[in-house]
C-alpha cells in the first residue's frame, strides 16, 4: 500500500518546515504564470543490480514475504501460478498506458515473469477510481492492492469479510489494485510500480531497505534493481505457492546463488534486524499529512531518539535525520541542517542512497536560496538533478529546476535562468499534474526569495552522490 507519506511538502521554507501550502508569497511577480512546455515524460530506465550479500536478500526476502506491513506473520508463500494478466479499467489517465507497458516489459526482461496486459478479465485489475471515493474506505492510502476482488464496488462491500484477508492465500488467483484517477502522471506511475509489485509479490515493507520500493519512506519511486531481483526470486521454479517460511528459507540459499552470483554463496543467515512499532509510528506521525507542526516535530525527536538508542547507521537513521531535519522550526535551523549533514554522511554509504542524497541536496539548496546563496543552490541542484533524472522523480527533478532558475536569476545569468525553469515546468506536468497544481508548486519555489542573511550552509563534494 502506497502511503501519503510526504503529503507535507517536498522543500523546506525560510522559516523551517512549514507545510508547502503555507509558504508566503509576499510579491505578486513571484508568481509562475509562463505558458506551460509540452509535457516531459522518461523513457529509458537504469536500474542497478543489488549490491548486496545474498545472505541479506534472503533475510529481507523472507521479511518481506512472510509479514504484513502491521507486522503480522503469515504462514504460508503464495503467488501467481501460470502467467499473468493485467488490465486497466475506469477513467484510465493518459499516461497510465504507456508507463503499465513499461513496467511490463522491465518486469518481462528483469525478473523474467510470464506477465501481459489484456483487454476484460484478467488476474491483477487495475481500476481508477475518484481520490474521494478512495479516501473515504481508506483514508491514508495513496493507492492501495486487494486479493480476490475484481472491481472497487465489491471491495466496498466485502471490505471487513475474510475474503480480502491476504493470511487466508494459499495461491494468488484474482487481486485488485485501486489507484486515483484524478492524481499527478507520476503519482499514478508510482502506484503501478509499487501496487502491481506487491499485487505479484511481496506485501511488507522494511525501512531498513535503502534500495526499494518495498520501503514506505517513498524516497525510491520505481522499482529497483533489488526489487526486480526479489521479484525474480519470488516466481523461480524452485518455489511454489503453500510453501512455509522454513521450506522457502531452506531453498533460498542456492536460488539466489543461481540467480544472483555476485552476491556470494555464503549460507550463514544475516541476523534478524526488526524495526520496533514506536519508531515506526512516530515517523508517520512525523511526516504524515496530519497533525499540527508542534506535533509533527515532537514526534520527529522522538523517532530520532529511538534510532539513536537502537544504534543503527542503515536507512532507518538516515530517515529519522531526514525526518527531523525537514521539521525543524526557526529557532533550530542550525541542528536542522546538522541533521541534513548527518544524514547525507549514512545515505553516501548504503546501496541505493544516491535518491536520497538527492532529496537532501534539495532542501539545503531551498535554504540556500531562501538566504540568497545563489551559488551553494547551484551546486546543490547541479549534483542532484542527474540523480532524479535516473531515479525517473519529475517531481523532484522539477523542483530542483525551479530551484536552479530562480538561484540562476540572482547571480544574473538570466538565460539560463529561462532554460531552466522552462524545463521545470515540463517535468512539473508530469510530476505534479494539472496545470494549477503546477503553478501552485512552482510558484512556492519562486517565493524562496533572499532575506536577510542567516546560516551559512557548508556545501562539501558529494562526488557522484547527488
């Protein structure tokens, strides 16, 4: 299930983590009113192999497969036998055609799945639905897969039967996956990936994984290199559907030599690394889209204070810095972009932690720009747009854009400044939707004008981080 996780905001303002709908726009120019370009679109992707020890990707393989993401256990593996079929149905927006195709292909190419689209019946149906609708079954669900239902009318009906309940799969035969259909192109591009992966394959999500959509932290938008090694792993000959825990881990170890030789073949399993309940629920208070800033931001400390006495260095501290640096208020900016600093330090050394990086670049260069730091938001933006670009973000890449121009404007570079906030507001269409919400976004970024000086922020060389 696909959370509204950052539904907060995606930069910080001048005076902290104030929500993007609050952000002052004091002078009536700063508003973006150019025509919009035609809307950018990605074509190509670049996913990785994983970079981690088979002996890890089976542990997380386990995780992943036999939990829900409410940590409750379920006893048996299941999946689809046979091949598979997908069709679309409802308002279906104008970009959901191409994307699905994409994504099957990758899936067809990647993790060698047998699985096609089709017109009518089929195994996964995919139905877009009014968000309103949506939200009034499940509120805090961006997108969201069901088992053995096939429309969104009879999951209204059965919602609280047993017949939804994933623990009762023996064999996966029929699921629904249930998407907005008034949402941005990129957001129902998320939901495709995420939702149809765990339609075919695992249900939990780990924060602890700093390489995968299987996360809930959102940072990876598409599915990865280790996803599609998961799902490969997930429909190998060696398993089958009713298999127990204890039957799949047995044959683990050389399934993913096969089919992961870089990986190693060592058979000792990784030790058990679980992600207690109070960390997780603070961080979704933290960054979910209620409550009020107090406590978004007393919720942030304490998830920091969890993952500071657990010990951890991986993902999950990485977020709890993130976390506490996005919500910190006026009068704390300057632990605000320790915490940014920390963060980027544990990001640079886990597999796949370039997009977050990225994500971090971008609320220092929002500051940077904010207190009329042209040249540190150039460089911030500069080492994170590649990174967005192959993490195929468009909303992050154009409000790194947008971030860039105005940065660009202020050191007088005005052609270029152009250039660039004309290819912002192309990969807005795609990132943020309709063209008032485009407007919308853009225009809170253009408002980061200087102010009076404030903290200086060490800009260091990420190299190829982003």
């Amino acid at each position: 299930m696909r959370h509204w996780l950052f539904a907060a905001g995606l930069f910080l303002s001048a005076c902290g983590g104030m929500p993007e709908a609050e952000v002052a726009m004091e002078r009536p120019h700063w508003l973006v009113i150019d025509p919009l370009p035609q809307m950018k679109v990605f074509s190509d992707s670049a996913a990785t192999r994983p970079q981690r020890p088979n002996a890890e990707i089976a542990r997380d393989f386990l995780e992943l497969t036999f939990q829900m993401e409410s940590g409750r256990r379920l006893e048996r593996f299941s999946r689809f036998e046979g091949p598979i079929t997908v069709s679309m149905t409802g308002p279906v927006p104008a970009t959901a055609e191409a994307d699905l195709a994409r994504l099957l292909t990758r899936l067809r190419h990647e993790a060698r799945i047998d699985i096609h689209e089709t017109e009518g019946p089929a195994a996964v149906s995919i139905e877009f639905v009014e968000r309103r609708r949506m939200q009034a079954l499940v509120p805090t669900a961006a997108c969201f897969v069901v088992p053995r239902v096939t429309s969104f009318e009879t999951y209204r009906r059965v919602r609280r039967e047993a017949q939804v309940d994933w623990a009762t799969l023996q064999e996966r035969e029929q699921v629904a996956i249930f998407i907005p259909a008034d949402t941005s192109p990129q957001e129902v591009r998320d939901c495709l990936h995420e939702e149809l992966a765990q339609a075919i394959g695992p249900l939990n999500d780990l924060y602890r994984l700093s390489d995968s959509v299987f996360n809930d932290d959102n940072f990876h938008t598409v599915l990865t290199g280790f996803d599609m090694l998961i799902l490969r792993a997930t429909y190998a000959p060696e398993l089958r559907s009713g298999m127990t825990r204890a039957e799949v881990a047995a044959v683990l170890p050389k399934l993913l030599a096969r089919i992961n030789p870089k990986g190693g073949r060592a058979t000792a399993p990784a030790p058990e690394d679980p992600t207690p309940r109070p960390w997780i629920e603070a961080i979704e208070e933290a960054l979910g889209p209620t409550g009020s800033d107090r406590r978004r931001h007393a919720a942030a400390v304490r998830a920091l204070s969890i993952a500071r006495a657990e010990g951890w260095q991986d993902a999950r501290m990485g977020f709890s810095l993130f976390g506490f640096g996005r919500l910190g208020v006026a009068d704390e900016m300057d632990l605000s972009v320790a915490a940014f600093i920390e963060a980027v330090r544990i990001y640079l050394t886990l597999p796949g932690g370039e997009i977050h990086t990225a994500h971090i670049d971008m609320q220092m260069a929002a500051l940077a720009l904010s207190s009329g730091q042209a040249p540190e938001a150039i460089l911030l933006c500069n080492r994170a747009i590649p990174v967005a670009s192959r993490a195929e973000n468009a909303a992050l890449l154009a409000t790194l854009l947008m971030i860039r121009s105005e940065a660009l404007r202020l050191s007088g570079h005005a052609a270029e400044a152009r250039a660039s906030r004309l290819d912002s507001l192309a990969w807005a269409r795609y990132g943020f939707g309709d063209e008032a919400e485009v407007r919308s976004r853009m225009s809170e970024i253009a408002a980061l004008t200087p102010s009076r000086p404030s903290l200086a922020l060490a800009v260091t060389d990420n190299g190829d981080s982003g």
